[in-house]
C-alpha cells in the first residue's frame, strides 16, 4: 500500500469515526422545520413538487405555487 493510499484509509477511518461519536453525543440531529421557520423569517415549507421547475409552498397558512426562473426542466 502506497504513502498516499494508507493516508487516505486513515483519514476515512477518523472522519468515521468522529461521526459516530458526534451522531451518538447528539451532535447531529434532524432539523424540526417549525423552529427552522421561527429563526429564519421568510422561509417556508414546501408542500408539493409541481414539475422540476414549480413548487407549492405553504406561506403561514396560504398555499402559494413558486415556478424557479431560468430552469427547464420536465
């Protein structure tokens, strides 16, 4: 095994390591979307996937349909 090759085989044994033990200290946990929405004002949670290029959004009880510009797709 060559010098660069053992290297990365214990970089990627470190950076799994490090996650398991930040996922088991509860380091990394699922974002809850309704205190994301608390902290960032103007953001919104999608309801639907339209197309690739339209989307249905809930806007504090309006459904609101977003279509992204300068995206074409199916």
């Amino acid at each position: 095994m060559t010098k660069k090759r053992r290297g990365l085989v214990v970089f990627a044994v470190v950076l799994v390591v490090f996650v398991a033990i930040a996922w088991w200290q509860g380091w990394v946990r699922p974002v809850d979307s309704r205190k994301f929405m608390q902290w960032q004002p103007g953001s919104y949670a999608v309801k639907q996937f339209v197309d690739g290029d339209t989307v249905m959004v809930d806007m504090q009880g309006t459904t609101e349909t977003i279509r992204f510009i300068g995206i074409d797709t199916p």
